[in-house]
C-alpha cells in the first residue's frame, strides 16, 4: 500500500531516477534521426585527415628551403588531383585550396603574395616560412586514433565527422518509447468544439512536444474517460512502452481513477505527492522495467512535471551522462513579488545581458493558465513562504530552452 507520504521535489526525483535504467543500443542509419542520441560504441579514425598534405589557400607550392626569390610554374594542381611530378629546385606549382601538394613543396605561398616574372615565372614578394599555408597529413586525425567515445551525443558535427569517416550506420542507445494518455470525460480533441463543460485537449499534443524534443517517441493513445472500462484497455496498452504519461485522473476526487486501475494492473506505485507547486499531485510508479507517470491535469503542472521528472529521465534511458537539469542563479531586472504555501517554479523569462543571466516573472494565473508559457523560457525556483525581489537581487532559475 503507497503511504501518504509527501516528497520534496529533490526526494523525488531521486526515487524515480534509482528506477530508470540506460535502453540497450541499435544500429541507425547516418541520418537526421541521430541528433540528440547518444553512441554506444567508440568511434575510431580509418585513415588519416587530412589523407595528404594539403593547401589552405589558393596560391603557389614552393620549397621554403631554394633561396631565389624566382621561381618556375611547372604545373597546376586543383582540388581533388593528384601532382604529376615532385616539385624540384627553383620550381613552383600552382595549387588551389584543398589540393594536395606535390612530394617536396613544404609551403603555400598566397597568390597576393607573388608577381609574374616572365612566362610561367613567378617572383615571391617576401620569404615564405615552412608549413605556412598548409594543413600536414593526419593533422585532424591519424588512423586508429579514438575520434568519438561512447557516451558522446550526437550533433550536426558529429554527423559531419561519422560521414568523413565513413560510419553510414552506428550504434546508438535505443530512443524510449513513451505513451500518452489525458483521462477526463471533460476532453475532446483539438479538432472538434467543445461543447458545455468540455475543454480542448492541449495536453496530448503538448507532451507528445516535449517528449519529441528529447529525442524520445510519443506514441499517443486517445483520450480515457473516466470509468475503469474506459482506461483499462488504454492503460494496458500503454505499459507495452517504456514509458506511460498520463494526464489527469491521479488527484483524490471521486473520477481520480488512474491511482486504483494502476495497481490493479501491477504497477508499484513509489509516490503520490510531491511538495511543489504546480504539480502536487504527481503520481510515480513501475510495472516491471517500465515507468509510469501519472502527471496532474491542469496543463502548466503536466509540463513543470514533465520538466523536473520525466525530462531527467528520459536522459539516463538515452545514455546520457548526467540527468541534466539546467539550473543557474539570475537576477531580477524588476521588482517581484509572490506568496506562496510550497515551493513554486513560476514561468519566466530569462536572458543574458553583458555577459550576466537576468530574468523577469511573466503574468501568470496558475496551474491552467498555459498561454503564460508561451512568454517564457525558464521557471523561477522560488522557496514557500512570501518572495520579495527588488532589482539585481538573485534567483535560483530552471532553463527550460535555450534563452538565446
């Protein structure tokens, strides 16, 4: 039986993270669906890069070491040819950017940096030093160097360094599989106009977003309604997935039904209530190695909850180093103040300025109130009791997206 037991937020996410368990790997296709995942095996340089030594400049290759200032073309090399010859005493071969150079040329002269002297001559305006304009081979890597451990997270430049090594395909960890299911015989979908008593359901399609945005797969069920014949099935279905959302049901009124039919189905609930605002009545609990969340209704404490729970969560099964919850300390750019009975992540918005975090408090009318999201990147942490804040004075601050 759950006890009555009331969890700090940190207390909290302690007990759902000593569940959470790294998904095993699979082999993906060097396509955009990488971004965000994270390699499951180290990644090692087949050849050298650059393969040759090659130009940075367009300009002439000469050997630093003749010591006349005139110099013979002898041939023209371009990118992606091969030389036709070594380059000899006195001699010069005109090389454009990326070309490789020819067997004894040790540097690039710039093509501003030489006049014609006669046909196929050319006189250099100053001495040129060794290496100068040149990127040596195996610069950037040499064959069987590590280039990517496991554990790195894949972004556009690591797509970029896979393809330059040939990876069409790595092993990544699996991304998880996350089901969502609003209850509330109040909802009906976007698409239809509610009619008395009945809302819009915002909160599929707003978590189906954030689970998407890290790099998990929303897989969304319909709406339950609130009778047990009704989420049964749904709820069924939804532990066939590494995780299951749900919205609604999980306070203590008398169609708060998800609590009952979840341990009917076998799940082990681990806590009910959290002390924090929005989002008390935040249910956590595992049925096998599956997570489940039952997330409160209002739609502002499903996304702080979301934020503070399934988020870090969701990153451990990934493979990613750390849960990573972006908190940093800001200050006021205006007067604020806010009372409040438990500990509050109010929305904000947050922004560098000269090189310091500053933020504001946007209006905000409560657990409902979602368009106050939409103003906002960032959540004040603000402890219980009355929060008084007078310019420059500093916060605590939860990032929600990047400020910039």
């Amino acid at each position: 039986m759950l006890r009555d037991e009331l969890y700090s937020v940190e207390s909290a996410l302690a007990k759902v993270l000593s569940q959470v368990h790294r998904l095993p790997p699979q082999v993906a296709s060097l396509t955009n669906a990488l971004l965000g995942l994270v390699l499951a095996e180290d990644i090692y340089a087949d050849r050298d890069s650059p393969p040759f030594a090659k130009s940075l400049v367009d300009g002439f290759a000469v050997r630093c070491q003749d010591d006349t200032p005139e110099r013979r073309v002898v041939m023209e090399i371009m990118a992606g040819a091969t030389p036709s010859q070594p380059l000899g005493v006195g001699e010069a071969a005109r090389v454009a950017t990326g070309a490789m150079l020819p067997e004894g040329a040790d540097v690039v002269v710039m093509q501003e940096q030489v006049e014609p002297a006669g046909p196929d001559r050319i006189r250099l305006l100053r001495q040129p030093r060794t290496g100068e304009n040149v990127l040596p081979q195996g610069a950037e890597m040499r064959r069987g160097e590590l280039i990517l451990p496991a554990g790195t997270v894949v972004r556009p430049a690591e797509i970029g360094v896979l393809a330059s090594l040939g990876k069409t395909a790595v092993s990544v960890y699996r991304q998880p599989v996350v089901a969502i299911l609003p209850t509330g015989d109040e909802l009906v979908e976007p698409g239809m106009m509610p009619g008395p008593g009945q809302i819009r359901n915002s909160n599929a399609a707003m978590l189906a977003a954030l689970v998407a945005r890290n790099n998990a797969l929303p897989r969304y069920l319909g709406i339950a309604r609130d009778s047990f014949d009704s989420l049964r099935p749904l709820v069924r279905e939804g532990l066939k997935c590494d995780v299951l959302l749900l919205s609604g049901g999980v306070s203590v009124g008398p169609l708060d039904l998800v609590p009952q039919l979840l341990r009917e189905q076998g799940v082990q609930l681990l806590f009910h209530k959290v002390w924090l605002k929005p989002g008390k009545p935040l249910l956590f609990g595992v049925y096998d190695d599956k997570l489940v969340f039952g997330l409160p209704g209002n739609p502002v404490s499903s996304f702080v909850s979301f934020e503070l729970f399934v988020r870090p969560a969701l990153r451990v099964m990934l493979g990613k180093s750390e849960p990573h919850l972006a908190y940093l300390q800001a200050t006021f750019a205006e007067e604020f103040y806010y009372r409040t009975d438990r500990p509050t992540y109010h929305p904000a918005k947050l922004w560098l300025d000269e090189g310091a975090w500053r933020v504001d408090a946007v209006p905000w009318l409560g657990s409902a109130d979602l368009r106050a999201l939409t103003r906002a990147n960032a959540l004040l942490c603000l402890p219980a009791g009355e929060n008084r804040f007078v310019p420059g004075q500093a916060v605590q601050v939860l990032a929600i997206e990047s400020p910039w």
